[in-house]
C-alpha cells in the first residue's frame, strides 16, 4: 500500500485548489502527517496588473505576497491533526512546483486539474497540472472536481445560470448572452 506521510499541495485559491487542500488533508497519513501549502507568484502576472495600473512590480508582489499568506493562513486553520507548512515563492509556477517537490522529497504532489490560469492557458499551452506531471520526479497526483466540471449539475455559470442538459442530448446548455463555463461557487 502507497503510504502518503507528506504532499506538496499548490494553491492558487481558486474552487479546485482549496478543494484539492481539503482531499489532499484526508489523504495524508502516518506518524507526523504533513501538507505542504505551495503558491507561486507568477511574473508574467506582476507585470500584467503593473502594467495595468502603474504600480510599481516590487509593490505587486508585496501585495500578492501578503494576499497569498492571508489566505494560507485561513486555509491552514481547517486541519487539525495534520502539519500544514506554508510556502510562497516567485517564478513559473510548473517549475516551481517540480523544484519544491524534488527539494522538498515530498511523498506526492496533489493538485487540481483546473486552477484560475488553467482555462485560457490551456488552450495554447498545456495545463499547469500537465506540466507539473512532465517535469516533477515525484508523484503527481491530480484531482478532477464536480462542482467545476461543465458537465456537473452543481456547476454555475458567471451569470449564475445553470448548466443543466437540453432535452437529453448529454450536453450542457449555453447560459444565456454567451458561452462561458466559468463556474463560482
């Protein structure tokens, strides 16, 4: 039986990645459980916002910075038993997530299949999650979730419409005024 005492978990915050948190929580086991929280500030994504507004980019990361933190912080409150390390870095996220693993000798990486970047990136370049598995030596696990899936009763559109089959036919229904499969909570 594959034992996982310590997993490397990237979060980006969006619905699949705290859900990937709390999966990865009930996955660890052993003597000293342990979840290793991820996030990587991407610099394609500083210098768009400081592009955008003027900001300086050493003010954008301070600001991703202590936003990532924050938000580890909550997460990290939900586990109980289980030893929650918290880590923020700088640089392309798959690279990063594969240099912490290896440096990290984590037992497995979890992560989501679909992240905040993964819906537009994907279309011409690959996933994140995709990426993470060609050039981690470790273990990736990756966790598919409902309530994002297109074809999930539980997904909602930006709109707030629903994606509900048409007559049957095992497709999801356009939402109204447009195409988007961006679902929230």
């Amino acid at each position: 039986m594959f034992e996982l005492n310590e997993v490397l978990v990237p979060v980006d915050f969006s619905i699949a990645s705290r859900e990937t948190f709390a999966r990865a929580l009930a996955m660890v086991d052993g003597e000293s459980p342990a979840v290793m929280l991820l996030h990587v500030i991407d610099p394609v994504l500083v210098e768009a916002i400081s592009s955008v507004t003027g900001e300086p980019a050493a003010a954008v990361v301070g600001r991703l910075r202590a936003r990532a933190e924050d938000e580890m912080a909550a997460m990290a409150d939900c586990a109980a038993s289980v030893e929650i390390v918290r880590m923020v870095t700088e640089g392309t996220p798959f690279y990063e997530i594969a240099r912490h693993a290896d440096e990290l000798a984590v037992d497995a990486v979890v992560i989501a299949k679909t992240g905040q970047r993964d819906a537009r990136e994907g279309l011409f370049f690959g996933s994140t999650a995709e990426k993470v598995v060609r050039a981690c030596r470790e273990p990736v696990i990756v966790l598919t979730h409902e309530a994002c899936s297109p074809w999930s009763d539980r997904a909602r559109f930006a709109n707030g419409s629903s994606n509900r089959c048409v007559r049957g036919r095992g497709r999801p229904a356009r939402p109204p005024g447009g195409s988007s499969r961006r679902c929230s909570a």
